[in-house]
C-alpha cells in the first residue's frame, strides 16, 4: 500500500470516491470517533479531520495524491509530523518535521495547512494564522483553510476578520456544517448569543433532516442556552439530542458523558433544578456505565443539596458554621483557591466551637433532618460533630 493512500483508508473510502461519498464517510466517521467523552478517541478524530480537509478540496486532494511520487526522505518527514500531531501530541516536534519537508518542497500546501494546525495546538494562533494565510493564496478555493484561518483569528481575538475568514469558508462550502459551527463560536466570544444560535440552527437545517450528525451544532446550542440563561430553549434542545440518538450503546455512553459534565456546569451558574433533571438524563441514558452512573449521581446529588440550601441561608435555627461548612462541600474549591478554601474551612470549625451546645445540638437536628441533601454532601463529619456534642 503507498503512503498516499493513508487519507483514503481514514475515512475507508477508496481512491475513485466522490466529494458526496467523502462527505458521507465523512459523517459516518466522526460518529464513530468523537472527540471526547468514554468512547473518545481524539486522536482519530483528528485524523478524520484532517483527511475530510485534505479529500473534499480538489487542489488540495489532487496535491496529496502526489506524494508518493514525492522522495522517500519527504514521505518519512510527512508521517513522522502526522504521528507527532495526532498520537504522540508533541506538536513542536510535528512543527519540525512539517517544517523539514517544506523546506525540501515549499509547494507542499497541504503540509503546511498541517503546520499551521501544530502551531495552532501547541498554543500559537499568530504563528498558525501565518501558514494558514499562505495556504489560502495558494489555494483560494479551499475552505478548511479559511475555516482554519477563521479559528486561529478568533484565538487572537481579531473576531471581525476571524468572521469574514469563516464566512467566506462557508460561501466555499455552503453545505459544511462545521464551517458554521465555527462561525457560532466567534459569535460566542462576542457574547452574540442571537446571531450564534442562528449560524447553529443553519448548521442543523443544511441536509434538510435531524439526526445524530447534527450532535455537534446541538451541544453547541445547549451550551448557548446556557450563557444566555435561555432554560426553556435549553430544555427543547436536549429534547431534539435525545430524540437523534442512535440506538449504539457508545453513542448513548456518549451524549450521557456530556449530559452530567452539563449538569456539573448548570451547578456552577446555580441552575439547581436545570441541573437535576439534566443529570437525570444522563444517569437514564447509560444506566449501566459505573463511571457515568457515578458522575451523574454526584450532579443530581449536587443539584438536590444546591436547591436545599438556597432555603438553608434563610433558617436561622441552623448555626452559621453549618451554613458555611455546607457552602465548601457544595461548591469544593471551584471558587477560590486552596488556600482560601482551607481560610474559610478553619473560621467555620471556629465558629462552631464557639456555638453554644444547646444551640449547636439543636441546629444539628435541624439540619439532618430538613436538608438531608446537604447533609449527604459529607455525612461522616455531621455524624462526628453530632456525636460530639450529644
């Protein structure tokens, strides 16, 4: 088998495929390597990318069939970046190799596109918007590099022109959902929550049919609903994902993955109830996954104790140690720092000591029994101090 064929088996097409069996296989492969969650595999995930790129542009695919014509010492540097890049995730000595073989063949725009993608992993998007702008003038036609361009400006925060850079990436490539998916996360930055939703909703609509490949624009969504406090679009959402789901039991793992990473991010803005029924989901979807079980137990549990103690703060028959102690368990050490978080721990063991006993006995009965998720959070220790002073 020649190297040049590696893009081709990638997306398990063959040589003579057309742009609408690319982007078939195209489709079919980032359900099968998402990107994240228990089934995740970033790496190939990658790699479908960037062979979806490389295929679907005739300048850029015609290039890449060329390189096994090109010498043995350029083939080697080409594969050396791309297992740099997408398994080892040493992007700076992906950016050596990519570098080497243009220098043995500056003309290599594909390879460049890849260097431009190194630099762009490895944190340096003004190095990245570099390649990718010599990429677009030697191929204007190629949307990925202008979608490319479009990210590496927006990491740089030069929105307007990230937005006319994924603009004109979609005037190239009106049927790419992706190109548009990227135009909502400029608008995100922008904090354009309207303008996002809408580039979303075109992401979704492009085939005319909702379904499990439109999973990406979905989330996307959710996540907008949430930045903009939008709850009953957010709810309507999460309807369409699970109404989309196959019936593979990876890709139910999945969605439920991120249903219970939400809900932990529904907590933190203190969405309590958004949370629950959203950790619900996901403990629904993958009833048997222990990991994802676990993680959505804590998000309801989480949830459950955040609602209890908004009704907490107000009853003043429970000692104000309690009410702190309780705060820490709920949030952790996600808003402040560690040191802060054992300040704070320390003035509240304080301030219980200097509870009077018949008032900490009682606020402790009243505590265990009117906001038992609270309690739950880190039973042990009530049931310590509850012994302690009894």
């Amino acid at each position: 088998m020649s190297r040049s064929e590696n893009y081709y088996a990638i997306l398990e097409v063959n040589r003579s495929a057309d742009l609408a069996a690319i982007r078939r296989a195209y489709a079919k492969q980032i359900k099968r390597y998402p990107p994240d969650g228990p089934a995740a595999d970033p790496e190939m995930f990658k790699r479908v990318r960037e062979a979806y790129e490389t295929l679907r542009d005739s300048d850029s695919r015609r290039q890449y069939d060329t390189v096994g014509s090109l010498s043995d010492e350029i083939q080697a540097l080409i594969l050396a970046g791309q297992k740099s890049l997408h398994e080892d995730e040493e992007y700076d000595v992906a950016i050596l190799s990519f570098r080497q073989a243009l220098h043995l063949d500056p003309n290599l725009t594909f390879v460049r596109n890849l260097l431009g993608l190194a630099m762009l992993y490895l944190g340096d998007p003004a190095l990245a918007i570099d390649q990718f702008t010599l990429c677009i003038k030697d191929e204007p036609g190629n949307a990925a590099y202008h979608g490319n361009a479009s990210v590496a400006l927006r990491d740089l925060k030069r929105y307007e022109e990230a937005i006319r850079a994924a603009e004109q990436a979609i005037q190239l490539a009106p049927e790419d959902s992706d190109q548009w998916v990227g135009l909502a996360q400029i608008y995100i930055k922008q904090s354009r929550y309207d303008d996002a939703l809408r580039a979303l909703d075109r992401a979704i609509s492009l085939d005319g049919q909702l379904d499990f490949g439109d999973f990406t624009a979905l989330f996307a969504k959710v996540e907008v609903c949430i930045l903009n406090h939008n709850m009953p679009l957010l709810e309507a959402t999460l309807n369409q994902i699970e109404t989309v789901l196959p019936a593979a039991e990876s890709s139910r793992d999945y969605v439920a993955y991120r249903f219970a990473g939400l809900a932990e991010t529904l907590i933190e803005l203190g969405a309590n109830d958004e949370a629950r029924r959203v950790a619900v989901r996901a403990r629904k979807l993958a009833p048997t996954d222990p990991a994802i079980l676990r993680q959505a137990q804590m998000a309801e549990a989480l949830a459950t104790a955040g609602a209890e103690f908004e009704r907490l703060k107000a009853d003043s028959a429970v000692p104000h140690g309690l009410k702190t102690l309780s705060l820490l368990y709920l949030t952790g050490s996600k808003e402040a720092s560690a040191e802060e978080f054992e300040q704070v721990y320390q003035e509240a063991l304080y301030d219980l000591h200097d509870t009077p006993l018949d008032e900490m006995k009682r606020g402790l009965a009243r505590f265990g029994s009117a906001y038992k998720s609270c309690w739950a959070l880190n039973a042990p220790f009530y049931l310590n101090l509850h012994q302690a002073v009894s």
